[in-house]
C-alpha cells in the first residue's frame, strides 16, 4: 500500500491511512510495521522526516517492484460480449510492464479471433487504459456496452476492427468514428492459471 500510495499518488499514506487499510484499531499497530520496513531497509526517511521507498535495498535483496492490476473479467476474441465489470481479482504485475504513470487492468480471452497474434482462450490481457489507438494496434473497443479484442484500422471515414485468426467465420467489424477504444493491448500472458 505503501509504495503504490507513493508511486501513484506521489505521497506517502497516512499512518490512520494505513491503520484503516489494513483493519488495525490502533495507529500504533500500523506504526509498528513502518518501524519494522525501515529496520529492513524497505523504506527510508528523507530529511523532512517524510518516508521513501529504498529501491536500492530491494533491487540488493532480488524484489521485483510491482503494481496492483485489477483483472476485470473477460472479453471476446469473437462477436462482441458484455465484458464483466466486477473485479475478480488484483494482481500484481512488474512495472516493468505496468509503467506506474499509466492506467492498466487485465482480462481474461475467450474465443479465437485474434489466434494469429498470439491471443488464445484463457489467456491474460494486459491494457493499458487509453482511448485513442493507432493504426495496427489491438485495441479492446467498446460497441453498444459491450467490448471485444480486434486489431484496430481506421482512416478518415470509418474503422475497421480487424480479426486475426485462423477461423475464416470471423469477419470485419466496420464502424463508423463513433465508438469507443478503452485500451490497448500491452502484453499477452500465457499460461496464467
């Protein structure tokens, strides 16, 4: 909570703040814990008594530094389905793939539109939230409420989401400008249980 506080937000939870995230009674509780990170070399105190994340004592210790990613659900690799907007699970990826300035959560495929780049049933899609694509990028798009995985091809009349497959029923979602892209994807995960 800590370090995504301060990689997020730019700024270091309260130590109430950490107190209530982590279901304690008494900020003592959370203190303690502080203590306890700065005793191990995981945070450290700037000049103005403010904490910091040591991430030469992590990188020392072999720690990987990750961000929460929310998997959201799925969505179709197919005709377009009512993407669950529940989140299932947080999961933490590196930042070296969820870059901390940008917005990200995951999916699950389902389907086999998109087979010839990779995106096979049950895999982990890894967006990054944005609602602008360039020409060639597989977006998640949003068609009347309901969202699917296609490459994106656009010029000044209409846009095309492309399927990638090997299946030969799956054809062109021609669209005219407006619709919605809520993500691109960033990284394919395989073998995800």
């Amino acid at each position: 909570m800590i370090r995504n506080s301060i990689v997020h937000e730019g700024n270091v939870p309260s130590i109430r703040d950490l107190m209530r995230a982590l279901g304690y009674k008494s900020p003592r509780s959370a203190a303690m814990i502080i203590a306890s990170l700065i005793e191990k070399g995981f945070l450290g105190k700037k000049t103005d008594k403010t904490l910091m994340l040591r991430s030469e004592a992590t990188a020392d210790k072999g720690h990987v530094q990750t961000v929460n990613v929310p998997l959201i659900g799925t969505v179709a690799c197919g005709t377009p389905v009512l993407a669950d907007e529940n989140i299932e699970a947080m999961i933490p990826v590196s930042i070296d793939l969820a870059q901390p300035q940008h917005r990200y959560f995951l999916l699950r495929a389902t389907g086999d539109s998109m087979n010839k780049v990779g995106i096979q049933e049950g895999n982990l899609l890894l967006v990054r939230q944005q609602t602008i694509a360039q020409d060639g990028d597989t977006v998640v798009a949003c068609i009347d409420g309901e969202t699917t995985v296609k490459e994106f091809r656009a010029n000044s009349e209409v846009v095309i989401l492309q399927p990638k497959s090997t299946n030969p029923t799956h054809k062109p979602i021609i669209l005219s400008t407006e619709f919605s892209v809520q993500g691109i994807v960033v990284k394919i995960i395989k073998d995800f249980l």
